[in-house]
C-alpha cells in the first residue's frame, strides 16, 4: 500500500512509534487486506488488555481482560494468555486501522482529509497507562497480601 508509513503515523499520533508498527502493520497486509501472520508485541506481552484499551480498541480490551479473569483459575493460564496477546496484538491492530481507512474512504479521497479523519478515529488512550499501572500494583499486592494471609491462618 503505498503512502502506508504516512497513513499509520497519522492515525498512530506518535511519530515515534512509526518505525516499531510499520514493519508488523505492513507484515500483516496481504493484497491490502488484514491477514494474521505471526508478529510480537511487548506491550501486549506485559500489558495484556491495557494495550488494546491504550490504542483504543475497546471490545478487545474488554474481550481479553475477561479472559484474563477467566484464565487466573488455570495453571499457566495467565502466561498462556500473555503469549497469545503478544503474538496477536499487531494483528488486531491491523484490523483496526484497516477498518479505520475503509471509514475514512483512502481509496476515493484526497489523501491530506484521509490522514486528518485517521488522527480521529486512531490515536492513543494516555490515561491507561497509569490505570493498568495501578490495576496491577493492586493484583500484585492482593495476592501477595493473600499468600500470608494463608501462610498465618
């Protein structure tokens, strides 16, 4: 696709980040179309829902913190979750901007009001980071907290 490293840093917001989504995004469109291919994903990896939340994709951030939850009563569940959200995170995020180019109509309109409705429908929660910073502490500490509960009774 050409003007792809442009398109994405308009919807991405973050120049920087460019260089790190370019090579996954690119990876992951076939003929133009999302297709899986296997990419990684640190973020994912460690952050589990809070990426997808962070990049504003909000059914699958909703999707896995319930499998998140879910996955805590397996052995090696949640390990098991954070390799898959790492593996796929690129992915879904290829479906989303593609989705987002497709609603901003890149095939039928100047490219300078394409970019300008991909900084509105793309872009970054900031907020998240702090929310899942917190939200793990907490996890942390209750289980920490749970542990010698049941070591002292």
């Amino acid at each position: 696709m050409e003007n792809l490293k442009e398109l994405l840093s308009a919807h991405l917001q973050k120049e920087n980040k460019v260089d790190i989504y370019y090579p996954r995004v690119d990876t992951n469109l076939i003929n133009e179309k999302p297709t899986f291919n296997l990419t990684w994903s640190w973020w994912a990896f460690l952050g589990g829902w809070a990426f997808f939340l962070y990049r504003k994709m909000y059914l699958m951030a909703f999707v896995f913190f319930i499998l998140s939850l879910l996955t805590t009563v397996i052995p090696f569940g949640g390990l098991i979750l954070a390799l898959i959200t790492g593996a796929t995170a690129f992915y879904f995020y290829t479906v989303k901007f593609y989705d987002d180019l497709q609603t901003a109509g890149h095939r039928h309109r100047d490219i300078a009001l394409v970019k300008e409705d991909l900084r509105k429908l793309g872009g970054y929660n900031s907020w998240v980071v702090f929310i899942a910073i917190i939200f793990y502490s907490l996890m942390i500490f209750l289980t920490i907290g749970g542990f010698f509960t049941s070591l002292i009774i």
